[in-house]
C-alpha cells in the first residue's frame, strides 16, 4: 500500500484522494508520503514494534 501511495501523489493526486482510492486512512498516506520525502524508500519500510512480546509462541 505504501509504495502505491508514493506514485499517486507524484501524479498529482491529494492526500484525499490517494486514502479514498486505496480504502485507507488519509493520516495514514500523510504519515507514508512525509517519510518517503524525507528518508526515501527506507522512509517506507517497516518499523520495529515496541511493547512486551506476545505470549504466543512461534513455530
């Protein structure tokens, strides 16, 4: 979704319009296209999840 957004806002489209085609939050595609302005692709990728570890284990 977020490499998606990029090139819509490249192509002119609003914040609006890009959250409204993607079926997303407009704060969302706010959050995406600042961090790729401002970090590039690596703006785009996944960040770390903070907080206690899930009690469910992993196989």
């Amino acid at each position: 979704m977020r490499l998606l957004a990029v090139p819509l806002f490249y192509e002119g489209n609003s914040r609006t319009d890009i959250a409204k085609r993607l079926n997303i939050a407009r704060s969302s595609v706010n959050k995406w296209v600042s961090s790729y302005l401002e970090l590039g692709l690596y703006g785009l990728e996944n960040k770390p999840i903070q907080g206690r570890p899930s009690r469910l284990q992993q196989s």
